[in-house]
C-alpha cells in the first residue's frame, strides 16, 4: 500500500512541475526568478483566460492532490 501512495505521489509531483513550468510566462531565467522588472509586460497584471485558467486550477488540484498523498503516505 504504501509503494501505491509513493508511485502515485511521483507521477503527481511530476505533473505538477510540468504544470508550472507551462505557467512561466518569462523568457529568460532571470524571469523565471523574478528579475527583469523593466516597464514590459512583466509588471501588468490581468485575468486569466481560456487555456491559462484551465492549467492554473490543474496546478492548484494537482498541488491539493500531492499534499494530500504526502499526509496519506505519512500516517501510512
């Protein structure tokens, strides 16, 4: 049982890894860290639409689900 929660904590972990990195919206890795706060686009903020929505609620599932199985796999 215990092998269960760790094989399905693994595949959730990796999909939530894959899901924000799809998120960054930064080109460089000086973005992905916070850095280049010229005037772009970079300091707007706006709602989230269509596609962008869609993968930021499966981040915050995803993100529920592996905390879920980590307490799970703890008190197992």
């Amino acid at each position: 049982m215990s092998r269960v929660f760790a094989v399905v904590q693994i595949i959730v972990s990796v999909l939530l890894v894959v899901a924000v990195i799809i998120q960054n919206k930064g080109v460089g890795l000086s973005q992905t860290f916070g850095g280049g706060g010229g005037g772009g686009e970079g300091n707007t903020y706006s709602t989230k639409r269509g596609a962008e929505k869609i993968i930021f609620v499966i981040t915050i599932i995803l993100s529920i689900i592996f905390l879920g199985l980590a307490f799970a796999h703890l008190f197992i």
